[in-house]
C-alpha cells in the first residue's frame, strides 16, 4: 500500500510538472498554480488513482511562500504600509459586511438555518469556522466544511482571471522585482540561522495552535531579517515554482474529491456565495481606490475572499505588492480571530439562549 500511495504521488508530480511547463511554455497565467491543479485533475479524475498527497510536501511549500512572502516586508515596504492602515481595516471591515449580507441568499437557496449561513460564508478562517460549527449544535458541519473548502475552487479560477484583467502596469513598490536572489545574497550559515528561526518561531505557533503557522513563522523570522540585516532578497523563480507545485498539488487533488459533492441547492448556493463575494469584492475596491494610492489589483487581492497562500501566487505573478496584499489578509487573520469570532459566537449562544426560553 505504502508503495502504491509513493507511485501514486510520483505519478501526480510528474503530471503536474508536465502540465505546468506545458502552460509556461504558451504563456498562459500562472501555469505553475494551474498546472498542478490540471495535473491533479487528470490522476484523480481520469487514471482513477486514489491519490494521498503528504502534508509535509504541501506545509514546506507553504513555508517557501511564506519566505518569499516575507522577504518582501523591507523597512520601505513596512513605512508604506503604516501609511495604509485605515485602507486595511476599513476594506476587511466592509468584506466581511459584504459577507454578512451574502449569507442571506446563501440560507435562502441552500435552505440551511442562520448559524450555517453565517459560518459557511466568513472568509479567511477556514478552521476556526470549522471548529465553531462543531461546537454549535444548530450548525450543519457537513454544509460550512464543503462551502468553505469548495471556495478555493472559485478563488483560484475567478480571481487570477480578474487580477490579470486590472494588473495594469507593474507597480513601483513591488520590492520583490528589486531586490537580489536569495542564492546571490545568502551563505549557507544565514540560511542555517533562518531555517531554525522558522522552525522555532513554528513550534512556539504549533504549541499555542495559532493558524496559518507555515505562513506566518516563515514571515515573522523573514521580517526581523529584513530589519535586522542589510541582506535584502528574494527566492529564485525555481524554488518559487517548486513551492507553488508541491502546494498546489494538494490543492488540486481537494478539488478534485470536492467536484463529487457539489451538487443540487448546496452547488448552487456555494456558487452564487463565491461570484457575489468575488465581484462584490472587485466593486467595492474600485470605489475605494479614489481615497488611497493603491493601485486597483494590489487593493483587490488585499480584499479578495480566499486563503493568503492561493491569493499571494496571484499577487507574485501580476505584479502586485506583495506585502501590501499579506497585510490585508494577516489583519483579517487577527480581525476574525479576535473579534468577529467572539461576537458570533456570543451571538449564537443569545440566539440559543432566546429559542430556549421560547419553547
């Protein structure tokens, strides 16, 4: 079995590769995200292989992202952000109004209670949305786990697609373009240093069960880096299309068991969710970009519903700032987990509380 699952895993790399050279070489967007995805699709979907791809393989490419991510945090980039902090907090604020509201059609067509709408449209917090439906006994798990995982298929599907459509011209503080690679800057001991920075930076997240852990150690060491020392850089285009594979195999192959149940009122609902929240998105930002200087891709990715990784490949590959965009969902991140989900929660247990007295 242990051989099978290895050929098995083999075979859906190589595919995968293949598939992703096949879009670079035409010059189609993001090849080395839609290549593993298209590659997933044809192991699983068409050669029928019960494919288990190793958490390891996919955690240590989120890790590479998350270097990358954080690299480009340089104390330029970190002055400009704190001069876009209301431009942060009010689009996550107005993003989740946005989903708030959403939820409302999405319980309408899906024919599910409150509790279920409401937790199946939050975007950003994918386990602490799961962690409250299995706490709430009104709350259909079954229905918030597919809607939430199901929306990594719109977001890297429709938001590439629009990102690519409003990338405009590259954008000055795209730091990564600027700055040297990694294996022109760094000796093997700063490596070393680094890696056992994210790994203790991870451990202490592990221990306190702080989400998006891969992503968030690797940016947290990469920032006191960059704040520390004068050696500025970014990966290689290689190490960031082997990243971008061995994640997004496991992405793939989650779309694909996830297109087996998607179907009737659910499929309906989940999609109706995605698009409104997607292009509610779009609007919104492009309304709001006449009171800052981001530019309109940049804002929207920092705005888009989905999760950091999948939205920061999209950034990489337009042009957008990628520490601008972190920003966004790094607050949203906080925002959910420190507020929004306490006040459902109290929310939800007065809702309770109310039927309870009333029957």
């Amino acid at each position: 079995m242990r051989n099978q699952n290895a050929i098995n895993n083999l075979l859906v790399l190589s595919v995968s590769i293949i598939c992703g050279w096949i879009l670079w070489r035409c010059h189609i967007i993001l090849p080395w995200m839609f290549g593993p995805i298209i590659g997933s699709l044809i192991v699983v979907k068409l050669f029928k292989k019960d494919v288990k791809w190793p958490s390891w393989l996919s955690e240590l490419g989120l890790i590479m992202l998350g270097v990358q991510i954080g690299s480009s945090f340089t104390r330029q980039v970190i002055v400009d952000i704190q001069s876009h902090w209301l431009s942060i907090v009010i689009v996550n604020v107005l993003t989740l109004i946005l989903a708030l509201i959403v939820s409302y059609g999405f319980r309408k067509i899906a024919n599910v209670n409150d509790e279920t709408a409401v937790l199946s449209v939050i975007p950003g917090a994918l386990s602490q949305m799961l962690v409250m439906a299995e706490e709430n006994k009104r709350a259909d798990l079954l229905v918030v786990s597919l809607t939430q995982t199901s929306r990594i298929i719109f977001v890297v599907i429709l938001v590439p697609i629009l990102a690519f459509l409003f990338q405009g011209e590259p954008e000055k503080h795209t730091d990564v373009v600027k700055s040297p690679l990694l294996t022109e800057t760094l000796h093997i001991e700063h490596i070393l240093i680094l890696i056992i920075g994210i790994a203790v930076v991870y451990a202490i997240m592990k221990r306190i069960n702080f989400p998006t852990k891969m992503l968030l150690a690797p940016i947290v060491v990469l920032i006191i880096w960059n704040l520390s020392t004068e050696r500025v850089f970014t990966l290689d285009a290689p190490i960031i299309a082997a990243a971008q594979v061995i994640y997004m195999v496991r992405v793939g192959v989650q779309i694909a068991h996830l297109t087996n149940q998607l179907k009737g009122r659910i499929a309906l609902a989940i999609a109706f969710q995605n698009i409104l929240l997607i292009a509610g998105t779009l609007f919104m930002v492009w309304g709001l970009q006449y009171l800052n200087h981001i530019p309109l891709n940049t804002m929207f990715l920092g705005a888009a519903p989905g999760g950091m990784a999948q939205i920061v490949l999209v950034a990489l590959d337009t042009g957008a700032d990628v520490a601008i965009v972190s920003s966004f969902h790094i607050f949203r991140i906080f925002f959910i987990l420190m507020l929004i989900a306490p006040l459902i929660d109290v929310y939800f247990k007065y809702r309770s509380k109310k039927m309870n007295n009333n029957t």
